[in-house]
C-alpha cells in the first residue's frame, strides 16, 4: 500500500500543502502551516467527516474593530461609496468608454495625494504623456500621483513591492493587464481573472485601496468575467448619456455600505464637476403644458431627483408592426404596463408607435415611476397635456391598481420645494404638504379619467 502522503495546512487561511514551508505561499503568514492529523484509514480517507481541523465559532457581536474609511476628495464619489473608500477593498468601476471613468479617477487620486496620500496610478489603455495632457486640462498636473503606463500585472506587483504600499492603486483598465502566470492575451476571460486576482491579493494583504476600471459591453455588463463582480468589494456603475452633461455615479454591490446612494456630477471643461443638489437637473425647464410629458418624483437613496417623462404616440396607418423604443427605462415594464393600460381601461396602443424617453440621459429603476409612465402615455395618447407643475408616482399593479410607494412625504416636500402644486399617487401614504395638494387616485382608470378631464 503507498504511504499515504502528509498534509499541511495554514491556520490562517486554510490552505494546503505537501510540504513544511516556514511561510504560507497563500496568505504569506509565518509559521502557520500544521500537520494535518495523521488519519489514514480507509475510512477516514472516504469519509469528509473525520480528520478536518475543529473550526472555532464565533458570537455576532464579539467586538469588532469599526471600517475605517478614506475620503475620495470627492464628496459625491464617498457617498456612492457609503461613506468613502476602505483600505484593502478592491472596487471595480465600470462604465461605457468615453464617459468619464479616467476623468473621475484623475481628480479623485489628485484629491487623494493632494492631501498626503500615496496613489499610484498605472494606465494600460493611454500612455502617461496622455494621462499627463488630460491632468494638465484638468488643472491637477501638481498633484503627487506615482503615475506608470505599464500593462503587466508582474512589472506592477515588483514595482510595488520594493516601496511602502500605497493608500490607493488605480487599474486602468482590467482588460489592458496581463498576467505571465497563464497563457492568453489580455481582455480575455482566464487573464482577466487571473490579473484580478493578483492585484486583489496585493491589496489586501497591504491594506491598498484598489480600483479596477472595467470596460461594459454593449448590453451594460461589465465585460470579462462575471466572477470579477463576485471577486472585488465593491462594484460601482459610471452612467450617463455620452451626448449629456450628467453623470452619474452609482453602488451595483457594496460589502461596506449600502447601494442606494448615488453621486451625480456634470462633465465640465475643467472635468467633472460635482453636483451637490441634483433635484432640479433632470427636468427640461419648459414653460408652457405639453402633451406626452409628467414629471416623476424619484428617489436616489434619501435624495429626491425629479425627472421629466416624455411619451410620443404615432398612429399608423398601414399594418406594419409598431415600434416600441425606451431610452432610460427598462422595455419590459414598459411593454407590462402598455398591457394592462389596454386590458384594464380599453385603450388601443397596438396600431401605435410607442416612444419613451426620460430626460436629461438619466435611468430610472424606481418602481414608483409606473403612474408616471402612465400618465405620460395617457396625455399623449389623448393629447391633452398634464398639468404643468404636478408630479405624478406609484406602482402600478397587473390588475391596474396604484400601490403605495417607499418616502412618499419626502418626494412631496421637495416637489412643493421645487414650485409643484400638485400631486397624484396612490391612495395609501400621500397626503397635502404646504402648497401642494394631492389627490389619490385609486387604479389605472382613475389616472384616465383625470388626464381626460384635464384641459
Ligand atoms: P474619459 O475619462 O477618458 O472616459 P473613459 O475613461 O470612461 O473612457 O473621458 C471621456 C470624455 O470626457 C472625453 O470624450 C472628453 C470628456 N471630457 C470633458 O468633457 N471635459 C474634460 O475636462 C475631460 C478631461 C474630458
Ligand atoms: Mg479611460
């Protein structure tokens, strides 16, 4: 019968080996590895419930040491983040090409190093006399950053590892690196994650705050691996209309902190400028009532941001099929709700091109925003325009009710705020604030017969 071989493993990380080492290869403890206890029956060998280690447990509230938190410089990017970047997180920052990931990092590791902190800075995608020119742009070209076009995630590691680590590391981007460790050129699955995983365990065994920019496909999802999402703390999305000034700044995953704040900033000359107050931003500023158009109270976290939404009605004359197009919501809901609008109350959508746009390039995943879209689709249906100062929220059932909808009082307020009079929701949870009068309206129907009667 063969020797049955001996086992070690790290009381640390839990990893094993085939021989002593003084230095876990894994988590690079000392003088953690243990002989593994010597069962070599053939039942034990078969059976995963003998030999293992005792695991200790723990009570939930054993004291823990608080999160500590570095600030971005920018006040807009923490509050995505919920409060700020943790040292020895990894977050993944994904966006379209060209809408201001480079930008926003720019001046985030300007801010950073400005203030004494090391950030190191290394670019796969532009050489550094590009990222200089923009720094320049920018008014940062002052900044301390440690800034390197490199693209192997080796070179980098051995760079690093003669120095102090940093307080932050910027990867731009995940797709340009390449690890010698396996075969493959960059960008593709297998280096992707292997590149990730390397810089991953540098960071968190030196407390380095890293960010990875990760290109998105055409369909939104960050493109690579979906495990890099499983593999990083944080995954944010950087949003906006490429064609629009707004952008915005949101929490997909966050192990540290919620994933309802957003930040918002505007794409300036000077670069991104950071957009305190956004409540005001997405509305089109008409003056006169126009068919086709509601304004929608949404929420972002505990910031209300309301948005104007505009629907156009083409009848056809000829049987060809109807287009439905959506920018800035999603197209199932709006198919859903183009269903019970005509099963419901008896409008006839279906000989009728269907355009819904929501303005200002921003994307809504309020639910709340149904009654909204409703509305909007019934106003240009029937061409009769909405009252100008009045918002409209609630989710709208398949049977056509209006349901109640999370901090109604707070979409309230900041709409009587903002100069709104008027109010339509659900029956549940509204109620007049000071200078607005809401009026509940009970199902679809209801919502018609109100954008019917209004002149
Ligand atoms: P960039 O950060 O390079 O985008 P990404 O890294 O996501 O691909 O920025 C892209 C766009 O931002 C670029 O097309 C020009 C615009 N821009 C400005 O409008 N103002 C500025 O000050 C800067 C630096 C960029
Ligand atoms: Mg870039």
């Amino acid at each position: 019968m063969a020797k049955p071989k001996k086992r070690y493993i790290c009381t640390e990380c839990g990893s094993v080996s085939h021989r002593w080492q003084g230095q876990c290869a894994d988590c690079g403890q000392w003088n953690t590895l243990e002989e593994e206890r010597a069962e070599t029956t053939f039942s034990a060998r078969h059976d995963l419930s003998k030999g293992g280690r005792a695991i200790a447990f723990e009570a939930l509230d054993a004291p823990t040491q608080p999160l500590e938190r570095q600030s971005t410089g920018l006040a807009e990017f923490d509050r995505a983040l919920g409060g700020g970047v943790v040292p020895g997180s990894a977050i993944l920052m994904g966006g379209e090409p060209g809408i201001g990931k480079s930008t926003l990092l720019l001046q985030a590791s300007a801010a950073i190093s400005r203030k004494g902190g090391d950030v190191v800075y290394v670019s796969g995608e532009e050489a550094t006399g590009q990222v200089r020119l923009r720094a320049g742009r920018l008014g940062l070209a002052d900044a301390p950053i440690r800034l390197a076009a490199a693209t192997s995630v080796r070179d980098i590691l051995t760079t690093l590892g003669d120095d102090p680590p940093p307080a932050m590391l910027v990867v731009d981007s995940i797709q340009t690196m390449h690890s010698d460790m396996i075969e493959g050129a960059p960008g593709t699955v297998s280096q992707v994650r292997a590149s990730a995983f390397e810089l991953i365990r540098y960071a968190k065994e030196n407390g380095v705050a890293l960010v990875l920019v990760g290109h998105v496909t055409k369909d939104g999802n960050i493109a690579g691996p979906r495990v890099l999402e499983h593999m990083v703390d944080v995954v944010m999305s950087f949003e906006g209309e490429r064609s629009h000034q707004y952008r915005i700044l949101r929490a997909l995953k966050n192990r540290f902190g919620a994933v309802d704040e957003i930040g918002v900033f505007a794409m300036e000359g000077q670069g991104l400028e950071e957009v305190a107050n956004p409540s005001m931003l997405f509305l089109s500023g008409r003056e006169e009532p126009v068919a086709g158009s509601a304004v929608f109270p949404a929420l972002e976290g505990t910031r209300p941001v309301l948005v104007e939404i505009q629907a156009l009605i083409v009848r056809l004359q000829s049987g060809a099929t109807p287009r439905r197009a959506v920018v800035g919501w999603d197209s199932g809901r709006l198919a859903m709700l183009l269903a019970v609008l005509e099963s419901r109350c008896g409008l006839n959508f279906s000989s009728a091109e269907v355009y819904l746009n929501v303005a200002g390039g921003y994307r809504l995943s309020d639910p709340a925003a149904d009654l909204a879209v409703a509305a909007a689709l019934v106003s240009a249906l029937s061409d009769k325009p909405l009252p100008l100062r009045s918002i409209w929220f609630g989710e709208v059932s398949l049977s056509g009710e209006i349901r109640p909808v999370a901090h109604a009082g707070l979409r309230l307020r900041e709409a009587a705020k903002l100069g709104f009079d008027r109010a339509c929701g659900p029956a549940e949870g509204g109620q007049d604030v000071p200078k607005l009068r809401y009026s509940a309206v009970s199902g679809l129907t209801g919502l018609v017969d109100r954008v019917m009667a209004s002149a």
